[in-house]
C-alpha cells in the first residue's frame, strides 16, 4: 500500500512548517511551528491533577488555531532549526498527519527536514516517534541545503541540472551558507549566521519604537512582522537610498493599518527607512549585532574558499537561495553584485601581488 500512495513531505522550520504530498508542486499547508497547550501547573490533589494531564494530553492545538488561543500557552518546540521540546513535537506531528494531512500513517512513507549539522541523537529521535509511535513503513530524512538545490531546478534560470552548489538557507530562527558537492553536503565548511528573519523584525520593531509612531505596546512585534513582510525590500546603495525618501518622501514612504486588540480601534503609521533598513542587517550586520560585523557576501565567499579547489569554480556558479528571509526584493541581485566584487578585489590584489606573472581569468 505505501508503495502506491504519495509519500508524506513535512519542512519543519523554526517559524513555518511546510507539508504535504510528493507530487505536488507546491505544499498543502504552510503553518506556524507553534503548539497551544494548557499549563496545569496548580497546587492541589495530586490525583486530580493527573487525571486533569491526561485530559489536557488531548487539549491542543497547533499552527494559525494556536495563535488564536489567548487562554492556552504558546510554545515553539523548533529553537534555531533544532527541535527543543521532543514530548510536544511529537504530538505537533500527531495534528499534522491526522488532522491536517488526513493520512493513515502506517500507509504512507514519509520524507522530513533537517538542518545542517543536525546531531546523530535528533536524527534517531525523529526516527523513534516516527516508527514507534505513528508505525510509519519507511522514513527518509533529508538535508534542507539538497532538496533546495534539487527544487531550484524547476527555475528556468537553470541551465544544467546539477547537486552541486552553495545553498544559503535563511529562514525564521537561524542562516546558513552550505556548500553541496556531488549531492554532499561539505559539513566542515558549513557557516552559521546569527542573522535571521526574527532579527530582521526585532530590528524594525525597534526603528518603529525609536520613532513612536503610536502602535500599541503589545502589537508592536506583530506590527513589525507585518511591515517586514508587505514593504521591506533590499536596497543597492544605502546612502542613495536615505536620499530618495528625504527627497521625494510621499513617493516611498507606505501606510500601514492595523486593529488595536483591546480598544478594537484601527491605527494607522508610515513606515519608512524600516522598508529598506530591515534587511539591510544581511549586509550590514553590525546595525544590530555589534558582535558580527560580517556581511553575507564575504561569508559566502570565505566558505566557498574553505572547500576543496576542484569544486570551488561550479560552487561560485551556483548560488541558491532558500528560506523566507531570502525572498525580499532585490535581495539575490545585491548578493551577487557583492559577492562579485569581494572575488575581484581579492584577485586583483594577487595580479598586483605577482607583478603582472599571474593573469586572472574569471
């Protein structure tokens, strides 16, 4: 039977969980990686609040419905693309393929995500819940940097079909810049950066808050998510940029409505340089950690330079973006202007460095 039916695809992300079926060009569901949950953490007969347990066992719930529970506790098992809490992913999965996917479980096999440099103990966990308690017939984990390569073949910039390649993979909690080789992942070549969608909106919650444009105190993250997500776009030139909207200001600064929560009131507040300072940090990190100074262009370049030589010329060749965080306007144009100069200045200084013996050819 499970060689006839689809098989089961679930991406769970720090932010987003993305599932569905194999076949389908595109998921069936995309929802937040967040369960609902009652705390039953009251003082009383111990019998009582066992029996309450396996009562509240049952009382969940997960993605868009959680959010909409103010009465319940919201958790994201997901911290960083490792999963923290291993008790409430397994009852997330119990929703997603029940509920949501409506699949018999042990009809189905199943693909699922994982994050580069996931450890050995996470991989056997997953597998555990998956055959011990939902009895699934096969389960392949994959490498998120692969299947991204593998998908961005369905781009009709794609002249070769090829699992070579550099994957930056930039979503909600955490970025990486992964080199594929072969369809290998070069796992001590790996970098991390601490720069992620979720900074992006910290950061302009914080340039909303600076200019107290009258949002209230407790919607001001969700304020800042939706700025992000409908205006932020990736800018070529910062200083010209500032100029365009001190210039010609009702030209580019946008308008965004929201409700107020509590007075149910509409509020209403110009979003501005937060538009193309947001996703500025890829570039310039140290606008909000002063702890990373370095931009997503030299990462790239220093990781594609840690990798063998044979491999470094098709890994320049082709760069593939992933993730939420990497699908701003502009963003893949500027990476590659970027990248392209740091590659030049370097061979330019080792054409001088050689007194004219060594011509570079790019």
């Amino acid at each position: 039977m499970a060689g006839r039916l689809p098989a089961c695809v679930v991406d769970c992300g720090t932010g987003y969980t993305k599932l569905g079926y194999a076949g389908n060009t595109e998921p069936q569901f995309i929802m937040p990686s967040c369960i609902a949950i009652k705390e039953s953490a009251k003082v009383g007969d111990q019998a009582q609040r066992r029996m309450m347990k396996g009562v509240d066992d049952l009382d969940f719930f997960i993605g868009d419905e959680a959010i909409d529970k103010p009465s319940y506790a919201t958790k994201w098992p997901i911290r960083h693309g490792i999963v923290e809490d291993w008790d409430l992913m397994e009852r997330f999965m119990e929703q997603i393929i029940f509920k949501y996917l409506r699949a018999e479980p042990e009809d189905h096999y199943f693909l699922l995500t994982e994050p580069p440099l996931n450890t050995p103990e996470n991989r056997e966990y997953t597998a555990e819940i998956m055959f011990e308690s939902f009895n699934v017939p096969g389960l392949y984990i994959a490498v998120q940097a692969v299947l991204a390569l593998a998908a961005s073949w369905t781009s009709r910039q794609v002249g070769e079909r090829t699992l070579t390649g550099t994957v930056i993979d930039s979503g909600d909690g955490v970025t990486h810049v992964i080199p594929v080789a072969e369809g290998y992942v070069i796992g001590s070549c790996i970098k991390h950066i601490p720069i992620a969608g979720r900074d992006i909106t910290y950061f302009i919650q914080q340039l909303l808050r600076e200019r107290e444009v009258g949002i209230p105190p407790e919607q001001s993250l969700e304020t800042a998510k939706a700025v992000k997500e409908r205006f932020s776009y990736v800018c070529p030139d910062l200083v010209k940029e500032f100029n365009k909207y001190d210039t010609d200001g009702s030209k580019w600064i946008k308008q965004y409505t929201g409700v107020n929560a509590i007075t149910k009131k509409e509020f209403t507040i110009d979003v501005g340089y937060e538009r193309f300072l947001g996703p500025e940090i890829f570039f310039h990190p140290e606008f909000a950690n002063p702890d990373f100074t370095q931009p997503i262009s030299e990462v790239v370049d220093e990781v594609i330079q840690n990798c063998p030589i044979d491999v470094r010329r098709p890994l320049y060749k082709n760069v593939v973006l992933s993730g939420g965080s990497t699908m701003f306007r502009d963003f893949g144009r500027r990476l590659q202007r970027d990248l392209k100069r740091t590659v030049d200045a370097r061979l330019k200084i080792s054409e001088e460095l050689s007194g004219g013996k060594l011509k570079v050819r790019v």
